[in-house]
C-alpha cells in the first residue's frame, strides 16, 4: 500500500512510508503482554530482547518528518528489534 501510494503521489512532492513496529508497551497490547510469563516470551522472541516502547518509535517519526528523510518515499521502516530480519542462532 506504501509503494502504490508513492507511486501516485511522488509527482505531487508527497512521500508515503510506513513504520512497522513489533510489540509494543502499550494499551493495545495490554492483554497479550498481561503476565510476566508472557511479556518473556515476546521478548525471547526477538534478536533485541526487550519489549518496545513508545521512545522506540519517536526518533524514526521525527526522521520521517524532517528534510533528512526528503527523498525517501514507499519503504516499510521494520522497528522491531530485528524480529522481522535477524534469525536467532
């Protein structure tokens, strides 16, 4: 969905991309992360084990946002503790 709506768009100077996050600490996950047992075994999930947070998913936002990203368009950012990309040893 990101690749076509920069195709689309790109012409207009609009850039399209997504953030792609793994479990995060927040209220959403609140039920899949609500015993200890739990919140362990999403993090021994994970090449990074930990759980994400809000301070994860900032600083890539504020990249997005600014003329440092400005020819960066249709690309899938994977914040996610290398869940997505790192096979475990």
């Amino acid at each position: 969905m990101a690749r076509s709506a920069a195709a689309s768009y790109a012409k207009d100077n609009l850039r399209v991309n997504v953030i792609a996050p793994s479990i995060m600490d927040t209220n959403m996950s609140q039920k899949i992360l609500s015993s200890e047992a739990a919140v362990e075994l999403s993090k021994s999930m994970h090449p990074i084990s930990k759980i994400g947070d809000t301070s994860d998913i900032i600083p890539v936002v504020k990249w997005l946002l600014s003329d440092d990203s400005k020819w960066i368009t249709g690309q899938t950012i994977h914040v996610d503790g290398g869940f997505s990309t790192v096979k475990p040893r």
